[in-house]
C-alpha cells in the first residue's frame, strides 16, 4: 500500500504547485539573490539572507512535495453517507448535544477542506479510523488517552 493516501483533486494540487515551484519559482529566487548580492556586503545584506531563507523554504516545499508525489495512490471518493477518505463527517461525542457537533475532513494532511471551520483528521489516528466505514446514525467507540469514547455521526459528505 502506497505511504500517501490523496484524493484526486489533492494529487493534482500537488504536481501543479510541484511544477510551478521547479519552474517559476526557482527562477523568481534566483533574480532576488542576483539582486541582493548587487547590494554589496552580504554579511550585512538583510535582501540576500532573506532571499536565501526563502530559497530555503522552497526547496524543503519542493522535496516535501515530491515525497508524496514518489509513493501515492489516489483513492476513490466514498459511497454517498459512509464515512471514508475525503469525507467530511460531523460528529457528536457521546453526552453532547448535536449544537456541539464537531467537523473533520477525514485524510492527508495535504487534503484542504473547503471550509475554514473544517479540521483534517488523519485516517490513521484513533478516532480517524474507527469512524472509517461508519454512515450516518452510527455509533463508534474508539480508545483515547483518557479511555474509551463514544461519537455518534451526524452526516457525511464528499468534499467538493
């Protein structure tokens, strides 16, 4: 099984902001440096270090970005009210009222919920994969740090 789980939308997120970054990216860099260094000292040079900080950023973005590119299997979006990769399901924890019902977008941490309000929870973690498969109505029990507890879900959807 590939180490990242994308949807098809992320995947190509992905290689765009990949290509855009080798490309444009690394040129647009380079000129800032160019021009830094044609300031003078650059020991002195806040332009230039802050140049080469950026350079720095991008470069990690760009190995980051080809990790996941390296060893990804898109996955299918889930049938209509069952909760699976790329879902956005909201949950109640046992005890609480539905007012108090929290959201997530259960996937990759590179997955972007369309809304602000909208945490990524990682399929992997405790609560992430007992929801896995769950629909609507349905109760799960997952172990916590603190014990076992219990969410009731309260709708799903597919994100986009």
């Amino acid at each position: 099984m590939a180490k990242h789980q994308l949807s098809k939308a992320t995947y190509e997120r992905l290689k765009a902001e990949f290509a855009d970054l080798t490309t444009r990216g690394r040129i647009e860099v380079a000129d800032k440096i160019e021009r830094a260094r044609e300031l003078g000292d650059l020991k002195e040079n806040g332009d230039y270090h802050a140049a080469k900080d950026e350079q720095g950023h991008m470069e990690g973005r760009i190995r980051q970005i080809e990790s996941f590119l390296e060893d990804v299997e898109i996955i299918p979006p889930s049938p209509e009210g069952v909760v699976g990769l790329g879902t956005i399901v909201a949950i109640v924890y046992e005890g609480d009222s539905e007012d108090a019902a929290e959201h997530y977008l259960i996937g990759h941490v590179e997955e972007k919920p369309d809304k602000d309000h909208i945490s990524v929870m990682s399929p992997s973690s405790p609560l992430g994969s007992a929801l896995l498969g769950a629909t609507v109505g349905a109760t799960v029990s997952y172990d916590a740090p603190n014990g076992k507890l219990q969410v009731t879900v309260l709708l799903t959807r597919t994100q986009g």
